[in-house]
C-alpha cells in the first residue's frame, strides 16, 4: 500500500507550522513549527520523503507570495497554492492559531476541498 502524506503550512516571514496527516489518519501525525529557512525546510522536506512514498502539500495563498511554493519545487517535491476562501471555517470558530489553520489545510488537501491558486511564473513565461 502506498503511504501518502498531505502537508498543510500555515506560513509567515519568519516561521512555518506544519501538520501532516496520512490517508487514513483522523489526526495529523506530526505537528511542529519551523523556521522560514531553505535548509530547514528541505530538511522537512527530506525526513517527509523518507518516510512516505508521495508527500502532497499546501499553504494559502498571502502576503509571503509563492517563494515557498518554488522552494518546495525545486527539491521536487507537489506543493500547491490554495485560496483562503477555500479552506473550510466553521462560524462558531473563532479561535485562530498557526497550529489549527496548518491542520485544516492538511486535512483539506487530504479531502480535495481546497481551490488551488493559479498564477503565471515569470520566469518561464515569454518575454
């Protein structure tokens, strides 16, 4: 059985709080927060795809732009962009919290709930 891992981040400029959940999985495996930082993240990124056969991930679409979406590229990983009015929010949930919004994302991924983002790279697009 192929083991697949859906990586939710909820990013800012200086750290990035990470869920992941596996397909079957009710609660996510692994919570943490890192550092927006190139090596930390292609070290997540390395101990992920030691030990699942594919890793999926997301983050919304804001301020930080898509650099992390290139980052998590670069090393060959699936990241997608999603837009914020597509993660799910209940409205009694009035609580927010780097920690929470990575789960939903994860979980979202997981589910197919999540609208990606789509934008043009100017760096492969014709000038």
């Amino acid at each position: 059985m192929e083991r697949v891992a859906y990586v939710g981040m909820d990013v800012d400029k200086e750290k990035i709080a990470v869920a992941v959940v596996r397909d079957y999985e009710s609660e996510p495996r692994l919570r943490c927060i890192i550092r927006n930082r190139l090596d930390v993240i292609r070290e997540l990124f390395e101990s992920l795809v030691a030990e699942y056969d594919q890793v999926n991930s997301c983050y919304e679409a804001g301020a930080c732009g898509f650099e992390l979406y290139r980052r998590i590229t670069d090393l060959g990983e699936l990241c997608v962009v999603v837009a914020p009015a597509s993660v799910p929010k209940k409205a009694n949930d009035r609580i927010k919290t780097d920690r929470r919004d990575a789960v939903k994302l994860a979980m979202g991924l997981r589910s197919g709930e999540l609208s990606p983002v789509y934008w043009t790279d100017p760096d492969l697009t014709d000038r």
